[in-house]
C-alpha cells in the first residue's frame, strides 16, 4: 500500500473544495442542532415528566444506522445537501440535547433564586444567567457533537454527497489507496482544527472564567 | 407512509423473512456476532487503558487527545481502507467498530476513576492498602458507574455502525439496509434500521439492568 | 409505431458494423415528430449531469459534459451519485436533469421481469416504460453488457463454457453479484428461467466492483457478475460464458434525459457522440481510470479532444 503523492499534488484544489464541502455539512448540522436542542432542553428542564421522554427520543434515533436514515430521507428530500444535512442533524441531538439539560441542571438553584429576587423576568433570567452559566457544559456538548459530525459526513458518500466521503468509494472503486489515506488523514485534521476552535471560542465566551483563573 | 408502515409490519412479522441463511433470524445472529465481539475486543483494550491512566494519573493528556481523535475516525474510511490492504476478509469490520468503540470506553473509564474522591484512596492507603488494592477493591466499584455508561455508549454505536459490514459483503442486519437499497425496496430497508435500532435498546438495557443488579446493595 | 421499430432495428444492425453508424443518427430525426411535446424543452439555463457510482458511468458523464459544452451548453456534472436506485429518482425530481444510461439495465430497472433483448426493440420498450417527463436518446454505437464469467479453472472442473452448462452442477456454484441480481430477469431469476440454472447460493456484493472481483479471485465465488468493458476479466484471463439463448439484453449506452432541458442542441451533441465512441475506445478510457488512476473527467476531456468534439 504506496501512496501515490503526485495523485495528492494534482488533486489539491479538488481537495480543498471536498474539505470546505465536508465542514459545512457538519458545521450546518450542529449549529441546526443546536437551534432545536435549546429550546427542547429547556423544556426538559422544566417539565420534568417531558425529560425522559425527549431524552428518551434521542437516543432512540442516535441508534438508527446513519445509512439508513440518508436512505429513508431520499424520498422527501432528494439527492441534496438538505439530505446529508438532517441526517447529521439528528445524530447531533443526542449529544446537545444531553448536554444543554446536564448545563441547565448544573446552574446552582441560589442563582436562579438571586436573579428572581432582583426582580429579572424569566426569559430574561434564561438568557442572561442560566444559559451563560451553562455555557461549558453545552460547549462540550457542541465539540462532542462537531467531531462526531466531521466523521459521519463520509457516510452521506452513498447518497453521491459526503465531501471527504467521496475519496473512500473513489479509492474503493479503483482499488486506489491514495485518496482514502487522504481522506481519512483531512478529516482528522478537521477535526481537530475544529475542536481546537471550539475550545478557543469558549474561551472567549466565557470572561469570567478567565478572570477568576 | 401509512401504506410503508403496514408493510413493514407484514415484512417483520413474516415467517418466510425470518428463515434462511438470508432471514432475519440468521443476520440478526450475525450482527450480535459482530457487534459483541468487536465490544469486547475494544473493552479488552479501553478499560485496562483507561484504569491505568486513572489510577497513576499519567499520560492523560495523551490519552484523551487519542481518544477524541479516534472518535473523528470517519468508520467508512477506515473499512476501506483495511479493505483495500487486507483484501477481502472480517479485519475491516472489526478494525473499524474496535476503533469506534475503544475511545468512549478509554474516556468514560478514565473520568469514573478521576471521580473517585482523593480522601478516599488517601484514606485506603492509610489503612496500609497496597496499589493494586487501591485499584480493584475502592477505585474501581466507585469508578463502575462511569465505566458501565461508557460501555453502553460503545455498544450502542457499534451495533448501529456493524450495519457496514454488509458494504464490505459480509452479513448482519446491514444486509437488509444495503440490498434494499439495491433493490429499490424500502420496506427493507426501513425493516433492517428498525431491528438494529431494537437490537442496540434491548441491548442497553439489558446492560443497564445489569449495572442495576451489580450495584443493588448500593442505594438501599 | 411501425416506423419507430423498424428504424429502431436499422440502427441496431448500424452497431454490428460501425462504418454504418451514421444510419444511427437516422433515429435523432424520429424524434422530431412523436412524444417530446417538443416546444417547451431548453438547455439554457444548463444542464446537471448525474452518474452512478462506478468508473466508467462517470467517464461517460464527462463525455457528455464534453460534447454538450462544446455545443455551448452550460454543464454541471455531479458524479458518483450513487446506484441507479438512488440516482433515478433524482432525475425525476429535478436534481439531476441527465444520465448515462444502460438500454438493458434501465429496461430491467424500470420492468424487472422484461424479457426484450434486442436493441431496437428495447429503445420502443424503453419509451413506453418511462414516466413521463423522462425519455431516452438514441443509443450509441458503444454497449457494455452484463456478463457471467468464471475463472479459467472453474470453467476447466465443470466443463463450463455457456450460460446452459450452469445447469449441470444445480446447486453446487455459488453467485456473486450486486443484489439486485438476485430479483431480476438478468440475474437468478432469468438464468432459472431461461437456462434451469439453480445457485447454491447468492452472495450479495458489489456491481462489478472489488468485492465480486475479490470474491471471484478467492474462490468465495465460482461465478461472477460483471460488464463487458471490464479490462480485468482478460487480465485474469477469466472465461465469460456464452448466452446462446440471448438471456442478457443488449445493453448500448443511452441518455436518459428529463424532458425539459432535451431541445435540440443537446439531442444533436449526444447523438453525435454516440456515434463515434466505441466499445473498444470506451474499454481503454476506463483502463486509463482504473489501472492508471487517471481522472474520469482527464480521460474524457482528452478523448473529446482527440476526437474533434471540443478543440
């Protein structure tokens, strides 16, 4: 198994299109996660005899073979990105949706109280102190569910998407090492550059974890 | 989509599909092949891991690191990839769901030991425990909780992921994902993600049933 | 309809000798009058061109791309969809608006107990079978049929040399092929059918891809599935067993093309194509891919060039 570096050499803009193509799919697949996991966490804080069931829910559907799911998807939404992209988004929830309840549940209930007191509406009370407080909880809820998405994006190849995907069923096809060491090497690096920002972003996000530090 | 689901329940229950080398009853004795020896292989390799780690403490950081750059292994790469250099055999099945499921079980074995109060290995070792007794007799029972939650994840996955052994022409409830798709029968299809879907929550909580048992005296 | 099947026959027999071929873009003239309902067909705004998910389909969809480009047609082409399971319905919905077909496995696709053969025939049968908004192109001069082969060896401890030697050893061989082989007519159920050939078993592997190769080369399999323009079979110098009672369709190459972007300067770039690659050169351009791993897009762009269709 020899790779073929002048394959890599030629092929570098196609590369770089596969790479962006692969970050975006799974970067539009947390961020839409994210959108649905908020709101449904909250409600899972709240409403306690709701927790299980949501809770319950997700995981049911992280236990459905990915490939699965792009497959039933095909007939409502087509050979599209839409498709990659609900599919990654459901495997996201399982992750964020844990996460933001564990982040809710672990701000300090005197918080909550203290913040009534003064007098701050609920909404307001969300916003500004119970979703804050959460914040490294869900982070590491969103780095989790990032990576996970990085990887999975490849599976949507089956579906003619997948960005970095496509250089597994290539090199399957041609019995051609090359592009999938390529390919398994961009999506680690993504990976971790991904991750890397994520730890960078919450790091600005939270200031008063750095000045307590 | 009413019409699928009447389908499906024909599909699921028909005595015809579960017979056979090619039945439901066979593919589903393969995928629990697949999907628990590949656990076990992995739990093999992660928990002594992840003990060790815990328990003096070093490499941590390394550990961690590997573990999640594990987690980013895309599994369709990795099967061609062993594919493509061991020709046509098992090794890419199980290489692929060993490597999925060893970094949740490595993480969640090193934060269960990583949770067990200082005081308390302070406290056994001032009863004049030895390491190893340390380990197995106060560290490891407080750490099960954690440890047992990371195999359940691991199981999980691995048993939704062995559907892609049937892309590299072996068995499992994968077949039914894979030939559906070939055949344009999505009833299959569907009737294959389901049973994995069951298999890995019967699964889980068979094991959390399990981890209930072990810890009984516990809580009472 | 008459007139349709008899042209049809002529541009069959065009195949067999390739001087003929131009007879074959007699038939773009059929489809001027009849079923294209014609006036609202445009391939102005572009035309996205879909292939499957092995080599040569996406060497073809470039080829397309090619000639449609020097037609000046605006061409995207998105390969390796997927199986034409997948990539159908995508030509339906809009997704994609062109494919590089198959006469027989689109036949066998569409009416999976078909029993047409023959290419005319199968371009009328292919017409009817269509839903609407889709049809077919002439076909072109290049066909890549499916074929059964066994290794030199099986063939010598069997005495194989054709489809109807199979049925002397009835459950005895094992098959490898993609799945669909297991349910339609050029597959097991037409091999029983036509030849009483009766497998040990079926194996579930890939469309001529490495893991029916693979299989066939281990001995996991004693008979594969696979296409005529495959440069392994003489390779491994792999005997493929003769039909002699026509079980396996013709399969020229045809664009299955939506409707509303087929007007007549892309029915023009593609008929002309048709008949000018043949099987041989379609045989090496997918060695180039295979073997040399060149581009798909590469291999096609340069035997356009060498051909006159782009400059």
């Amino acid at each position: 198994m020899t790779i073929d570096w002048s394959w890599i050499g030629d092929h570098t803009d196609d590369l770089t299109s596969l790479t962006f193509s692969h970050l975006q799919a799974a970067l539009t697949a947390v961020f839409l996660g994210l959108l649905i996991s908020l709101p449904l966490a909250v409600v899972a804080h709240r409403v306690r005899p709701l927790r299980g069931f949501l809770l319950g829910l997700s995981n049911v559907l992280f236990t459905i073979p990915s490939i699965a799911i792009f497959v039933l998807l095909l007939p409502i939404s087509g050979l599209t990105r839409t498709t990659t992209v609900i599919g990654l988004t459901v495997y996201t929830l399982v992750v964020l949706l844990r996460n933001t309840v564990e982040g809710l549940d672990s701000v300090p209930a005197k918080t909550k109280e203290a913040a009534k007191a003064m007098g701050t509406r609920p909404l307001r009370t969300l916003l500004t102190v119970e979703l804050p407080l959460a914040l490294p909880v869900i982070m590491a809820g969103v780095r989790i569910a990032t990576v996970m998405s990085i990887s999975l994006v490849s599976v949507a190849t089956y579906i003619g998407d997948g960005g970095l995907g496509q250089l597994f069923t290539d090199g399957f096809q041609r019995d051609f090492p090359t592009p999938v060491i390529v390919g398994v090497v961009l999506t680690l690096l993504l990976a971790v550059v991904a991750d890397a920002a994520l730890v960078a972003l919450q790091y600005v996000l939270t200031p008063w974890k750095r000045r307590r530090a | 989509m009413f019409e699928l689901f009447k389908n499906l329940a024909k599909w699921l229950t028909s005595g015809s599909q579960w017979a056979g080398t090619d039945g439901i009853a066979h593919r589903l004795a393969e995928h629990l092949q697949y999907s628990l020896l590949a656990t076990l292989i992995a739990a093999a390799i992660g928990l002594p891991l992840g003990l060790l780690i815990g328990h003096t403490g070093k490499g941590a950081f390394l550990a961690i690191n590997l573990a999640s750059f594990g987690r980013a292994l895309p599994t369709v790469g990795l099967v061609v990839l062993v594919f493509l250099a061991s020709g046509l055999s098992m090794w890419p099945v199980y290489i692929a769901l060993v490597a999925l499921a060893v970094p949740s079980i490595v993480t969640n074995t090193y934060a269960g030991m990583t949770a067990v109060d200082p005081d308390v290995k302070d406290a056994a070792r001032g009863q004049g425990m030895r390491g190893h007794q340390v380990l197995f007799q106060v560290e490891l029972p407080l750490a099960l909780p954690l440890i047992m939650t990371g195999l359940r994840l691991a199981l999980i996955q691995v048993v939704s992921t062995a559907t892609v052994a049937a892309y590299v022409s072996f068995g499992g409830l994968g077949r039914f994902v894979f030939d559906g798709l070939a055949q344009r029968d999505l009833v299959q299809v569907l009737g294959g993600a389901v049973l994995v879907a069951v298999v890995a929550i019967v699964l889980d909580l068979g094991l959390s049933g399990l981890q209930r048992f072990l810890f009984r005296h516990r809580t009472a | 309809m008459n007139r349709r099947t008899l042209l049809g026959a002529l541009a069959g027999t065009a195949v067999a000798v390739p001087v003929l071929s131009s007879c074959a873009s007699g038939v773009t003239s059929l489809d001027g009058g009849g079923s294209t309902g014609g006036g609202s067909a445009s391939s102005k705004n572009g035309v996205t061109i879909g292939t499957a998910n092995f080599t040569e389909n996406q060497v073809l969809g470039y080829l397309y791309a090619a000639a449609l480009e020097a037609a000046g047609v605006k061409v995207k082409v998105r390969p390796n969809l997927g199986t034409r399971e997948i990539v159908f319905p995508a030509l339906k919905s809009g997704d994609i608006d062109l494919l590089p077909e198959y006469q027989g496995s689109l036949l066998t696709y569409l009416q999976p107990r078909s029993k047409v053969a023959e290419a005319g025939e199968m371009q009328n049968a292919l017409t009817l079978a269509l839903p609407s908004g889709l049809q077919v192109l002439p076909y072109g001069i290049a066909e890549d049929a499916d074929c059964f082969v066994v290794t030199r060896a099986t063939a010598r401890k069997y005495g194989l040399t054709s489809l109807a030697d199979l049925a002397k050893h009835n459950g005895k061989l094992v098959i490898g092929a993609s799945a669909e082989v297991k349910t339609r007519q050029v597959g097991v159920v037409g091999l029983k059918d036509v030849y009483g050939v009766e497998f040990k078993e079926f194996k579930s592997l890939d469309s001529d891809g490495p893991l029916v190769k693979g299989a066939l080369k281990k001995g996991d399999v004693d008979v594969a599935n696979l296409f005529t323009t495959d440069t392994d079979i003489k390779a491994n110098d792999w005997v493929v067993l003769t039909d002699p009672k026509t079980l396996i369709p013709s399969q020229h190459i045809v664009p299955l093309i939506a409707d509303r972007v087929a007007d007549p300067t892309v029915r023009k770039a593609l008929a002309r194509l048709g008949n000018l690659l043949t099987t041989a050169q379609l045989t090496e351009l997918n060695r180039q891919v295979d073997k040399d791993k060149k581009d798909p897009e590469d291999v096609a762009n340069t035997y356009a060039k060498q051909h006159g269709i782009t400059k």
